[in-house]
C-alpha cells in the first residue's frame, strides 16, 4: 500500500535536511507519496498563523508527518514581523510544534539515544590503567509529552480564588504572606490516562526490541502525588510484562550516573520536563544534536522529527553543512511505525556503517566550529553524507 506522508520542513536547515531524509527513503525502496505542509516562522509573518489550518487538516487527512525544524523568536520581535496589515488585530505567536502536539495529544514522545561505534563524538570512560573505554550506549527514552510542568497553567500574583484553594494546603503556609507580585508557581499536572499510556508504550516497546527494563526516572520521594502516580501505575502494568524489569530512579542521581553506567539503562520513563532533561543528557552521550531523533505519537497522528531547531546561521551555506542523520534516523522511527521495521533496520546499518568507516563525517562529527570553511578542512557537506549513507544501503 501506498503511503502519504504530510512533509513540514518549517525554517532554516528543517528545508535543508528533510530532503535528504526522502532521498534515504527513496534509495530504500519506501514507496510514499508526499505532501507538502506550511509551517514555521513565514507563515506566522504573513498569515499571522505558524501552523495554518490547512496543515492540521493534511495531518488529520493522512496520519503520518515528517517535520524538520521550526525557528521562535521572543515576543517583542514575533509582534514586530508580524505583516503591517497584520499588526494590532490580536494576534498572538504560539510555538507550531507545541501547537501541534497539544491539537492532536501527540502524548508519547520517543527519543533513542544510542552510540555508533566509530562515532569522534561518542562518551569515553577512563579506565583505571590509564586507558579508556568506549561503553556501547543504547537507551530509548519515553517522554510525556503533553503533561506535567509544560501544561502552561501558571501565574506570577494568582488570581485570589486560586490562592485561597491553595492555602487550604497545609505546606501553602511558609508563603502566606508573599505579596501576590512576588509569587509565581507553575502546576506540576499529571493524569493517570497519561502516565498509563506512555509506561505500556514503554513497556512494549521494550518487549518489540529485546531490551531488558524500563526505568522510571521520576522523584517520588519529593513529588509524592505527580511521581508516584507514575510509579504506581508502573508497578502495576510491569505486572503484564514479567519477562522486562521495572527499575527506577530519581532524576538528580540519573543525570550523577549517566557517565558512570549510561550502557546499563535500556528504556526510560519520565514525565515531560525530566524527559525532557533525561533525553538531552543521553544524546549529549551519544552525538549530540546531529544524532538526535524522535517520534510524537498520538492515538491518530504520528510526528517524526530531528531534536534539534532551525540552526538560523547554517540555513544560507551553499554547499549546506548540518548533519543530516538526526532527521534520516527520524524518517527510520517513521518506517519502524509503519512496520517496514527491514527498511529502518537497513538504513541504520548503512548510517553505522558510514560512521565506523569514518571517511565521510560532517563538521559536527570533526569537532569543527561551523562555518563556510569546514569543506576545506575535510568535513562532508550534508548532500555528502546522505550520498554515502545510500551507497551504502
Ligand atoms: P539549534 O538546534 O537550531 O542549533 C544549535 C546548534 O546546534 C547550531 O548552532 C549548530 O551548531 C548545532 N546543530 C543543530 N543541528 C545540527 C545539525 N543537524 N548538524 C550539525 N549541527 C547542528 O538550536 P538554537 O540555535 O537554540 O535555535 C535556533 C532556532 O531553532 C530558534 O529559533 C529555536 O527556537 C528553534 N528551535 C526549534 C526546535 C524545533 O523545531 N523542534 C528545537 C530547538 C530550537
Ligand atoms: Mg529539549
């Protein structure tokens, strides 16, 4: 069957490395028709609309996005490029990936983490006879994407209704004499749907790719309710799964231990913002940004898409530079969803092998400060890269 899939490849080097990812599905015999979606900072200047309607209904049409990367600009220069005729009619500027996965409760984020060997960029060990070593990590981290602390209830001097439900907290009393001004909380929410979801989708994932436990990295024992709802809903659906253990840890000793045993953890739980923070830690091991893909799935749509933003300042280099594996190994995410789990697995065997041999490696991956004249000192320009990965499939 033929597939459609909605393309968004937003600003900058998003329009950069999204073609290059098609290239790759190309080359692997993934057969899909593409539609282009608008989405990104030109559409929010011209049509006040980052993420126009026309693109959500593309996405509500067909299910499946590829989206590269989008550019945010502060408040005050979202007002001012906004179009003239535009300006002082309310419109106001909303991230269109959060927008995207708020519309469509894209709740489940999926981040691997996991180290080519041959990679410069790799985490390295000391070992106690001076030498070192090179752990093999392999992590994938399961992030609540639509919850927690970027639910966006917040308030600096909360309304007096709010303030007196929760002075009805004992805790609330150290702060009952804060002047309102001088306050400002943010809600920490979870729902136990959420938390159910994405622990199952952990769990099955571990069990679909042969990894040993799933770890819960929350802090249970300070957020006793938003924590320990995930750990308790954890504790009953690892009921379901007695071939894979529960583990869990708290975020602080996580982010102590991931250079001491990063090789040891297989899948990881965490609510939005420790996900958040745990997925960036584990990528900074393994890569960093040029290696760092991810999945939004939701019950209807699912959105596959490079951690990394719009990286302005490579976006108008000709040849282009920027790694484009973190998008290439996005669009395999999208194929694993898909169940063309071959064609994924084939095209990230010819990324690791284009790695270990080491003879194409963008800027990135030569620790080269980005820049018109990283060709000249032997880095791959992105088209490059992408040539090698499907010479080698
Ligand atoms: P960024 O991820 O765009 O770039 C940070 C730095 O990482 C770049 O300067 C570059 O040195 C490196 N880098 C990023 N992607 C790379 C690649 N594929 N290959 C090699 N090196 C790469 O983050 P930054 O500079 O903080 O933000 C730029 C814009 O992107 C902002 O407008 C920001 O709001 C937006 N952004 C969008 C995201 C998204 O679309 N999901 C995520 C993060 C930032
Ligand atoms: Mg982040």
């Amino acid at each position: 069957m033929k597939r459609t899939i909605v393309t968004m490849p937003g600003d900058g080097i998003g329009k950069i490395v999204l073609p290059e990812a098609i290239r790759v599905l190309e080359a692997v015999g993934f057969e899909a028709e593409y539609v282009h979606g608008d989405i990104g900072w030109e559409f929010w200047c011209r049509e006040g609309n980052a993420l126009p309607e026309r693109t959500i209904d593309l996405l509500a049409k067909h299910s499946i996005g590829l989206f590269g990367a989008i550019t945010s600009k502060p408040k005050s220069k979202a007002a001012a490029e906004l179009a003239p005729e535009l300006q002082g009619k309310g419109y106001t500027y909303y991230s269109p990936i959060v927008t995207m996965r708020q519309h469509f409760d894209l709740d489940i984020c999926i981040r691997p983490c996991r180290s080519f060997p041959g990679n410069p960029l790799n985490f390295v060990r000391k070992t106690l006879d001076g030498g070192y070593e090179e752990p093999q990590v392999d992590v994938v981290i399961f992030r609540q994407n639509t919850e927690g602390l970027y639910v966006g209830v917040e308030w600096t001097n909360p309304p007096k209704v709010v303030r007196d439900a929760l002075e009805t907290h004992p805790r609330m009393k150290p702060f009952k004499d804060v002047p309102g001004e001088d306050l400002a909380i943010s809600v920490r929410l979870f729902t136990r749907n959420a938390c159910r979801r994405i622990i199952r989708a952990a769990f099955e994932h571990a069990r679909c790719f042969g990894y040993r436990s799933v770890t819960i990295c929350e802090k249970p024992n300070v957020l006793r309710e938003t924590s320990g709802m995930m750990e308790a809903e954890a504790a009953e659906i690892a009921k379901e799964f007695p071939d894979i253990e529960l583990w869990s840890t708290n975020i602080d000793a996580q982010m102590m231990w991931l250079t001491k045993n990063p090789e040891d953890y297989g899948v990881i739980v965490a609510g939005n913002m420790f996900g958040d923070i745990v997925s960036d830690a584990f990528a900074g091991l393994v890569g960093g940004l040029g290696f760092a893909c991810s999945a939004n799935i939701g019950r209807e749509v699912a959105v596959f898409e490079p951690t990394h933003g719009s990286a302005p300042k490579y976006e108008k280099l000709q040849p282009s530079i920027v790694n484009p594996i973190a998008m290439i190994l996005s669009a395999c995410m999208m194929l694993d969803h898909l169940g063309e789990n071959e064609k994924a697995a084939r095209i990230r065997n010819a990324v690791a092998a284009v790695v270990a041999e080491g003879k194409v490696r963008t800027y990135d991956m030569l620790k080269l400060p980005g820049g018109p004249d990283v060709l000249s000192k032997g880095a791959a320009s992105t088209q490059q890269m992408t040539d090698a990965i499907i010479a080698h499939l």
